[in-house]
C-alpha cells in the first residue's frame, strides 16, 4: 500500500516537472520579433551586396 502511494506520488511530481520545464523552458525565437526582422533585412542587404560586387566585377572583366 505504501509503495503504490509512493509510487504515484513519483509519477505525479515527475509529470507535473515536466510540464513545468515544457511552459517555462527556452522558447525558440519568434521570427515575428523586430529582431529578427532586422538580422533578416541585414542579411537580405549583404547578399545584395555581394550580388552586386560580383556583377560590378564581371561587367568590368569580360572574358
């Protein structure tokens, strides 16, 4: 009897644990948030760059 009590006691405090972890654990990061919206658009403006280097650099060296 006092096992059985111990024993879904365990399970009780193990599940309720978990479940506390799985609410205020890391989160991943929203992709709505102004920051990520603002590493997207700098990201966005160096490969923009890049582009344009490369296209400045074969305009200027025809083969």
């Amino acid at each position: 009897m006092l096992a059985e009590i111990a024993i879904i006691a365990f399970a009780f405090i193990a599940f309720a644990r978990y479940l506390s972890i799985r609410h205020y654990g890391p989160h991943p990061p929203n992709p709505h948030s102004v920051a990520a919206i603002r590493a997207r658009l700098e990201g966005e403006k160096r490969v923009a760059a890049a582009a344009r280097l490369a296209a400045s650099r074969l305009s200027a060296h025809p083969m």
